[in-house]
C-alpha cells in the first residue's frame, strides 16, 4: 500500500499531508502539519514506523509554536518496552498505539491493528499526545466497529465520542467536527 491523504482541520485552522508506504517489513507514516490554534501558529512533522501487523515500533516528531521548537522521540520494542529519548517508560508498557492530538492518522493505528468485525467493541490504552500543551500521557480508549466503514471512538478524557468514517483503507475521511479528507490518492 502507498497512500497519501490531505486533511483539513475544522477545529483548528490547519491543514495536513500524510504519506503512507508500506513495504514487506513495515509501515512508514509522514505527516506534516501546519496551522493556527490557541492565538499561535504551529507547524508539526512526525514520523512513524510500524510492524505490518500496524503495531507501533516509533515516533519521531519535531514541533514549532510560534517560533518555538521542541522535539518528540519515542520507540517501542518488540517486548513493548518504550523509551522516551532514550529514556526507559516503565509506565507506558501497556500502551500500544500512540494518538496525536492535531492527526486523524492515529486513529488508522487501532483500527487496522485491531480488524473489529461489526458490532464488536474493544479498549485500547495509548499514549495520547497533545502538540499545544506539549504533554504525552496513558489514556484509554475505546472503539467500536458499527458497520464497514464506521467507527464510534471514545476518550475517557472528557467523555469524548464521535462517530468517524474510513475509506477501505482504515484511513479516516470524515471526523465530525475536527477533520475530513480534502484529498486521497493511492499509488
């Protein structure tokens, strides 16, 4: 599979182009992000890599607020150990999937890796990554396979649920309210 897809943020003002290539060994993911939110501009650029299962094995994402720059390094290793800059988190071993705040990417992660048949309903714990408050913590969550191409996601933060819709691909093109595929082109 080589994918790329455009987003527009609703929520935020922003826009983003994600490039998806799959090769025999794993999944590379690039995204880039630019726009305005919270009174400041923000540009992001992440890459991840996962297994062909869409298991996570890294994160590497740079991100610049007005005119600031920090950066974000995670990996996870086949024991689903993480580290953080190579820092060992001891804390996060029962995550699996990361989610970025400013992406509907992430949300492709547990979907792909989980194949809910319809109807089916399962938790999942991530690392949720919030770009403008420069945080990264363990949240649950939850998903719901409602027919092929419709998921209901939940966050326990806020009791947050939105009912999302997927291309064939796992690839969201309509999250209510915050982001929807402008284009999506396949190679």
């Amino acid at each position: 599979m080589k994918r790329q897809i455009v987003w527009k943020g609703l929520y935020y003002q922003m826009m983003e182009y994600c490039s998806i290539d799959a090769s025999g060994t794993d999944i590379r993911i690039n995204g880039t992000i630019v726009g305005f939110g919270e009174d400041v501009p923000f540009s992001v650029s992440y890459d991840i890599v996962t297994d062909r299962a869409w298991q996570m094995s890294g994160l590497e994402m740079a991100i610049e607020r007005d005119g600031d720059c920090s950066w974000i390094s995670l990996h996870r290793d086949i024991n689903g150990k993480w580290t953080q800059t190579g820092h060992t988190r001891d804390e996060w071993d029962h995550c699996i999937d990361v989610d970025i705040s400013l992406t509907p990417f992430t949300n492709t992660l547990p979907i792909r890796r989980l194949g809910l048949q319809p109807g089916e309903r399962t938790q999942i714990d991530a690392l949720y990554i919030n770009v403008l408050k420069n945080e990264i913590k363990p949240v649950t969550q939850f998903y719901t396979r409602l027919d092929e191409n419709r998921f209901l996601y939940e966050g326990v933060l806020k009791d947050f649920k939105r009912e999302i819709i997927t291309d064939e691909d796992g690839l969201v093109i309509d999250y209510p309210g915050l982001f929807y595929a402008v284009q999506s082109e396949t190679e």
